[in-house]
C-alpha cells in the first residue's frame, strides 16, 4: 500500500518516479471514486484534485469536514474504513497530521495528504516540476526559502534535499529551521543552510521562494507577524542579490505589499501562476503514483 502523507516518506528514486509520472497519460481510476476530504478550505488544491481524478477517469466526490467530522460525528478510524469501501483513494486536506497518520494506519486504499499543520508534498511535487520545467535540473540549484519555516517550507526543503539540491532557510529568529530540523534535512541528501537576514538568504540563488508571513488558523497572530516579519518583504531590491535572472516562486494566496512586492510578484521573473497550474501536474503524478505506477 502506497501512501503520501511526507516528501520525506519517500526515496530519492521514488520521489524521481513521482515526478517522472506527472507527465504520463494513464487512465488508472476508470470508474472509481475518490475522496477529497477538506478540513480547511482551498482553491488551488480542490480544483486541481479534482481535475486530476477526470483525467484520470475517476470520480472526485468533494466532502467538507464538519460533514464527516472526524472525532465529533464518528472516529476517523471509523470513517476512513467506511470511505475505504467506496473509493480507490483517500484524500484529506487537514489540521493535524496525525489524523492522516490515523487514515494511513487503517486504510485500505492509499491515503494522500492534501494539506496538514506538518507538511504539503502535492505543493513541493509542483515547485519542483516548476523549477525544473523554467530553471534546471534541482540537484544543480540554489533554492533560498525567505519568511516563515512552515509546512511548505518544510516540504519543498524535504524534496530539494532528496533530490540532491541546496537549500538556502532564512527567516527572523524563531521562525526558522531548527538546529534539529536541518540535521534531519541534511540526512535526506543535498545541503541546507539557515540564514538570519533575507540577502544573506537569496544570495546566490537560481530561484527565491517565500510564503504568506499567517497561514490559515493563525489569524490571530496577524497583526503581531507583521511586525516580526517586518523587512524580509521580497522585494525587487532583495531580488537583485540573488543570481542574475533568478525566479521568483509562491504557492499562493498572496499578500502583495506583504511577504513580496507587487513589482516581483507580477514581474517576468514570477514563476507564481505556471507554479499554480502545475499543482494539476503534480496531482495526476501523486495519483499515479499511490495507486502502484512506476515510472
């Protein structure tokens, strides 16, 4: 049983397969469901899942999460047997990784991780065939990460490592990659590196990427990271200490005036929205993948 749940889940040569089957033409869900599961809600990720189960002839069955409710209405053992029984994949964009830990434990088709607190392969699955489609081949890269060390952080730094990149971490003190955290990286392959000021970040690098500075249920905190993140803005200034015709990435939604600047994020350096519409490539290779394809 294949599932996705981690970049880190995988082998160097797996995640190679992976990418290698997004740009395949199979048809391995013929008249099967799948479930997409959302907990949070989303734009990129419901309408590429959901392209990418038709052309890979299923059926996407779209399910909130206060329909299911997972641990309120029934325990997510409970209802990932039921779901097991009517679908060939399990799909869940969650809160806490643990509740695809759970879905994983006893599930009887592969599960895959949409989004969690922890981790989002399907974004880092898109980078990567972005960067490598408008760039170069990553273990030939410099990768700088500007702002929050989050989940997509995370992931993208997983799946640089594995594919024997480099990867350039900064943001202020205590939004950064722990002394832990790259040593862990580090064990996946290529180089990290964690940086305390945004030039010293990019400097160097093939391609930049930054991130919203609040991610969904830290809403809160707003007000408060603005203030923290005050100065780690991508900006075109911030742009030029990076190599000459360096990329700009964001997974989107994305704040202009906040973690990037209008002037960059709309420029012809943005690789942003090629980076958006691969998050359907990416999702038809995941597919692929989890339900036994090599490539």
């Amino acid at each position: 049983m294949r599932h996705l749940l981690d970049i880190s889940d995988l082998s160097s040569d797996q995640l190679r397969s992976v990418l290698a089957l997004c740009g395949t033409d199979t048809r391995p869900l013929e008249g099967g469901g799948v479930a997409l599961i959302f907990e949070k809600p989303s734009n990129r990720t419901r309408h590429s899942m959901e392209m990418a189960v038709v052309a890979l002839g299923g059926h996407p069955v779209y399910t909130r999460g206060e329909e299911i409710g997972l641990d309120v209405r029934e325990s997510v053992e409970d209802a990932t047997r039921i779901l097991s029984g009517y679908h060939r994949v399990l799909a869940a964009r969650v809160f806490d990784h643990a509740t695809l830990r759970r879905m994983s434990a006893v599930a009887a088709v592969p599960v895959v991780n949409m989004l969690s607190d922890l981790a989002h392969p399907l974004q880092a699955l898109a980078d990567v065939v972005t960067m490598e489609e408008a760039i170069g081949s990553v273990d030939s890269l410099e990768v700088a990460w500007v702002g929050d060390y989050n989940n997509v952080a995370r992931s993208l730094a997983e799946a640089v490592c594995l594919l024997g990149g480099s990867m350039r971490l900064g943001g202020p003190q205590g939004h950064r990659a722990t002394d832990e955290e790259v040593t862990r990286l580090s064990q996946l392959g290529g180089s990290v590196s964690v940086h305390a000021t945004p030039e010293d970040t990019v400097s160097g690098a093939h391609v930049v990427h930054t991130d919203t500075w609040t991610s969904m249920g830290q809403e809160s905190e707003a007000d408060a990271r603005r203030g923290i993140f005050e100065g780690w803005t991508v900006d075109a200034a911030l742009m030029s200490q990076a190599r000459q015709g360096a990329g700009f990435m964001h997974c989107m939604p994305v704040h202009r005036g906040e973690e990037v600047s209008a002037e960059v994020m709309d420029s012809r350096v943005s690789l942003a929205v090629r980076q958006g519409h691969h998050r359907l490539t990416a999702a038809r290779g995941a597919l692929r993948w989890v339900l036994g394809e090599d490539a």
